[in-house]
C-alpha cells in the first residue's frame, strides 16, 4: 500500500535507525532516503556552521550563537538541539547564518552536507546501541566535513586522538583547539587564558577564571566555540562578551541550589561515561555521584578511576546500577537506591558541608524517565523537597 503512493523522496528523523527494514524497503524500491539535515542543506543557500562530538554539542552550539548575536550577525541555533532546521521558517528566504547541531544519527543520512565551517568536539564511546562500533561512529562523524572543500573550515579538537586524527584527511582549512598546546592557527589556553591565533597575530580573549561555565569539559566548548564563531566571521569582542556573560544551560552542569553548605548540581545531559568523568573532574571531594539508567552497550570500568580519585561516594540507580556496581567493584564508596529520589535522600543524609552532590548518569534516561529532561527536572524537586526541611540557598 506503501507503494501504491507517488513518492519521489523518503525523509528520515534522527530516530529511525539506517539500517531500519522500512527505510531498506524504500531503497530496494528505488527511492533516495536522507536525512532531515541533507534535506535542509540542499534548501538553504546560506552560511552553515556545524558542530558534532559526543559531548558539548548544545552548550557550544548556543555559545556560537550568542557569539554570533552579540557581533550583530543574525543566525538560527536549531537541529539536534530540538527544533529541526527545516522546521524553521525564518531561515527560508533569509540570510540568517545556520547553527546547527548535528548528531550522528543525522549524518547517516547525508551525502552533499557540506557546512561553511564544520566542528568535531570529541570522539569517546556513546550510541554503541546503534553504531555497533567505535569505527562505524567515528566514521559518521566525519562526514560533517567530508564535502567541504578549501574555502570551508573545519574546527578539530586537537587534544582527542580520534578527532586530531581526522586533521590528516582534510580538504578544508583547519582551525584547532586545544587546552594543552599553542596553536599558530586555532584557540588554545595561554598563561591561563583563552587566546586565539590567526594569520600572525595573538587575540587574547580573557581569563578562564572568568568563565561562569562549571567543569573541565566547558573549557573545551569554549574553546571550540570561540574557534568556529571566529571561523564564522565572529569579532573578538563579540567573542568575548558572550562567553563572559554565558551561565551554562539546564540539566548540563546546573547549580540547583545549596543545602547546609551542601552543593547539588543537576548534571542529567550527562549520559556516557566520558561526559561523566570530564564533568566530575573539576570538582572537589567531598563528592556524591548519583549515576545510572538504561545501558547503551557503554564500558563503565573507566569510571572506578575517577570515582577512587576523587574518593567519591557513588550512589547507583535504574537498569544499569548493577552492571555499573560490578565495574566499581573495587570502590570503597557505594551505595544503591529505588529511585532517584532516593538517591538524593541518601546523599543529604551523608554530605556535610562544602561537599557536591551530582546526578551524572552516565546512561539514557529511558527506564525510568521519558528523556533527560524529565531526569533533570525530577532531580530539581527532590532537590527542593530538601530545601524545605532545611532551608536552601540558590546556587
């Protein structure tokens, strides 16, 4: 019955998988299956920056944009963020500057994708599920530049071995980023600062101390952003007001409030073991993690490390408590609870002052929660629930 209809072209969502036995019928049939974002590309002549990694996406992507802003230059912040980018109807017809975040989901089904400058953040394992291996995920990855040609740039982690490795097979102009190293062309920390290097001259763009981003892993994202907005025709003042003045986004490194000197942070984005431990990093002991929920075929072993070296107490939750359990088996610290209310009950009773209590999953939100969202949002009240009892101060 399918068939029996006119069709010239089949249009996918993120959601359904490349491999599906319909989107496999539909080729055998002779129809061209793409993605949302080929379909968007191929419609909108206008400036594209694209940024995809594991981790980071949304917070670099609305820095980007805020980049953008704050140098007047109009753009739209959609794709894997939440609103399709052929949803947005300010774009047609508009000059309006495209940033997108882009996951590997969308770039299965691309083929002319070809953005003005295009970002790979990290490459660390997630979606395993789905891509079955590191190599089927990085190679997805890549094709967010694979079209580009020597006009275009592409922004590159040069710090992650996986996306500094893509820097070989580039046809665009590289523009890196790192934490660790000087770049002649690209961001990197100088003397505690971000600064960024381009034909010969130094920018200095101010002092990471002045970041009111949280976490290890928000240095990166600032760094990739300030390297593709400045790619995208972004000043440095633009740059550098917007990064100053930017307070992070929920459910990603969220203060939520602080309870007898006691700081809970709303961490529910973070859904693979890598995101965990970069978020976790920056922090302090005395450290409460709660972590846990649906598997995606993740190796949680590199967590003990962390979790030992911060002497942290995990508090484990959801379908995966068990197999995380067995990964930190060695860790003197853990606990398990029924819900995430729970969790945080049992992390109040043991914190005391100047220590952090984070929900940092490492997992999907799908056993217990219809998306991180609600996993964060359940986070709040329980969070909340405590404040009335002991009288809280907004973090």
């Amino acid at each position: 019955k399918v068939m029996n209809a006119e069709f010239g072209l089949v249009i996918t969502s993120p959601g359904v998988p490349w491999d599906s036995p319909l989107l496999a019928f539909f080729r055998q049939n002779g129809l061209p299956v793409i993605s949302e974002i080929e379909f968007a590309f191929r419609h909108l002549q206008q400036d594209w920056i694209a940024v995809t990694g594991t981790n980071g996406k949304t917070t670099t992507v609305s820095l980007i944009g805020a980049m953008l802003e704050k140098t007047g230059i109009p753009a739209v912040i959609c794709g894997n963020i939440g609103n399709p980018v052929s949803g947005e109807d300010g774009l047609f017809g508009s000059q309006k500057t495209v940033v997108a975040e882009i996951s590997s989901f969308q770039l299965e089904g691309v083929s002319a994708f070809a953005p003005r400058v295009a970002a790979v953040l990290n490459i660390t394992p997630d979606h395993l599920d789905r891509h079955l291996n590191m190599e089927n995920y990085a190679s997805l990855k890549a094709r967010i530049f694979a079209k580009q040609g020597p006009d275009d740039v592409t922004v590159l982690n040069m710090d992650d071995p996986a996306v500094a490795f893509f820097a070989q097979s580039l046809a665009s102009r590289l523009f890196g980023f790192s934490a660790t190293t000087a770049m002649d062309e690209g961001v990197w920390i100088k003397n505690g600062g971000i600064a960024i290097s381009h034909d010969g001259k130094i920018n200095d763009i101010g002092a990471l101390s002045d970041l009111k981003l949280l976490g290890s892993a928000n240095i990166e994202n600032s760094l990739a952003a300030c390297a593709a907005a400045f790619c995208a025709g972004a000043s440095i003042e633009g740059i550098r007001e917007a990064l100053f003045s930017f307070e992070g986004l929920p459910h990603r490194m969220e203060p939520v409030a602080e309870i007898n000197g006691v700081r809970y942070i709303n961490d529910s984005k973070a859904t693979n073991v890598q995101s965990v431990i970069k978020d976790i990093e920056g922090l302090a002991a005395p450290l409460f993690v709660i972590m846990g929920g649906r598997d995606k075929d993740g190796d949680f072993a590199p967590l003990a490390d962390i979790i030992r070296k911060k002497n942290a107490t995990a508090i484990l939750i959801g379908e995966a408590a068990d197999k995380i359990g067995r990964a930190l088996n060695n860790c003197k610290n853990l606990l398990t609870a029924g819900s995430l209310d729970e969790a945080v009950e049992l992390a109040a009773s043991r914190a005391r002052a100047g220590a952090d209590v984070i929900l940092s999953p490492a997992c999907a939100s799908f056993d217990m929660f219809k998306n991180f969202e609600e996993r964060g949002e359940r986070f709040r009240q329980a969070v909340e629930k405590l404040s009335t009892n002991h009288g809280a101060v907004n973090a």
